[in-house]
C-alpha cells in the first residue's frame, strides 16, 4: 500500500563549480512507492542521488526524509535515519569478502550484524555460496546482488538505487529486476535511476524525466511510457 510522502525534494540547484547540473529539481516519494528516475547521461541523476545520500552538497534547495530535514546531515546520519544509496557501479569491497562487505553494511548496528547477515543470505542464496570468497571475484550481477543486500543491512525505509543494471546481461538483469520487484512487495520505498527505461518503467508506479537540469515530464509510469517524445528518447531499442 501506498502511503504518506517519505522523501521530498523541492527546488534543488546544485551542480559542480559554475555550471548548474540540477535547476529547482521537485520530486515526491511515498512510502511503498517505487519511483524511476530517468535521463540521458548527464542528466544529473546521480548527482540528485548523491545530494540525497550526503555525499553532494546542493547550492539551494530542500531534502526532507521521514518528516526530517535532512539537507546539511553527513552520510551516515542519513543511513541512521533510514534513506540508503547503493552506488553506480556497485562499489563492493573487491579486496574484502562477501561476508565483510555485508557486515559493514550494519556499521551502524554491531551488536545485531550477524543475524542480519544470516537474513541477507535467505534472501540472496548466491551469497551464501559465495561468503567467504573476495567480493572482486564475483560476477557482476553477484555483486549488485550484494551491493543491494549491504544497502539493506541498515534496514532502510527507503533505498536510493544508482543504475544497477549498468554491464549487466539480460538474463541477469531480469534476475535483479525480479528481486526489486520482491523489495517493493514487501513496502519498501525505491527511488530508481536506470538506463532500462523501458524495464524501469515496467516496475514503477511514477516516473520523473529529467533534462537539462529540470523535471522535463512526471507521472505515472503508464503515462510517460506512453508518451511517444519520451518513448523516442528514451525507450527505444530496450
Ligand atoms: P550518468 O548516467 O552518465 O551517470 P547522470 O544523469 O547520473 O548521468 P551525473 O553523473 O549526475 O549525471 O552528472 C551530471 C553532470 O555533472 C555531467 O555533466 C557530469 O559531467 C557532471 N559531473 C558529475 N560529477 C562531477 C564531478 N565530480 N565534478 C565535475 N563535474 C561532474
């Protein structure tokens, strides 16, 4: 079920040096909502994410997660309050292994790390198989598997997913999609950036375009696939 609005974004400018990448960028997120982010590279989607995550200092402009302002809090304080960024390119620990780089994903809660684990690897079994072998040493599509299973080792409320079917294989993609469409079963609240427009949208309820640094179209998922500019843009071949 669809809920009260989680995160908001409002007005957001922020880019790096001179040139804005995002001018007064709105966008709503409700509990349970599965929300795509899509634009052409550059668009400014990661730098948006990144802004959520703390990593990126916005020029302007407001965040807000679960009722709270969250524009200025650092990295962590915003894991602590349950909004998670799994990256653009993964970034697993490829020297550490499996079991290491889940752990780390409950920094924030040591004395309960291990049952946590023990619940990443009911959820994705691959990993179990795979525990105690260096993360590098993964597939790709393992190590997104693994990616997401650090990411909800803080037991977020809602997850920030960059591209995570970047260099992917169809086959291992449609796996991954599967397992988000598992997440959004169980309520849990994903902003989704992907270049899969098409797959994107097929597992959305609302979809935001952004170009040029603005919102350029939003609705529901329904209404920008149907909506034959976008489609051209950004549909076309998937
Ligand atoms: P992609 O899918 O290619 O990652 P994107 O929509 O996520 O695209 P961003 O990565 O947010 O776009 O980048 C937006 C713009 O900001 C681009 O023009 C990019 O070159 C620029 N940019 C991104 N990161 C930096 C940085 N650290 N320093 C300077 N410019 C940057």
């Amino acid at each position: 079920a669809i809920g009260r609005e989680l995160l908001g974004v409002g007005k957001l400018v922020t880019g790096y040096g001179a040139a804005p990448v995002l001018e007064e960028v709105s966008l709503q997120v409700r509990q349970g909502e599965l929300v795509a982010l899509l634009g052409a590279n550059g668009a400014g989607k990661s730098t948006l994410m990144r802004s959520l995550a703390g990593l990126h200092r916005p020029v302007k402009g407001g965040m807000h997660f679960d009722g709270a302002d969250i524009s200025g809090l650092s990295p962590d304080a915003i894991v602590a309050r349950g909004l998670v960024l799994v990256p653009e390119g993964r970034q697993v620990f490829k020297e550490l292994s499996v079991l290491d780089n889940l752990r780390l994903g409950a920094f924030l809660y040591p004395q309960d790390r291990e049952s946590r684990v023990e619940e990443m690897l009911e959820r994705f079994p691959r990993l179990r198989e795979r525990l105690h072998q260096r993360a590098g040493l993964l597939s790709g599509g393992e190590q997104q598997m693994l990616a997401v299973a650090r990411g909800l080792m803080s037991r977020p409320k809602a997850m920030l997913l960059d591209e995570p079917s970047l260099g992917l294989a169809p086959k291992v993609i449609a796996e991954l999609f599967a397992a988000l469409d598992r997440l959004r079963a169980e309520n849990m609240t994903i902003l989704l950036v992907d270049q899969m427009a098409a797959l994107a949208l097929a597992l959305a309820d609302r979809a935001y375009v952004l170009e040029g640094g603005r919102v350029a179209a939003q609705g529901t998922a329904m209404e920008i696939a149907a909506n034959n500019r976008l489609a051209e843009a950004y549909l076309g071949g998937h």
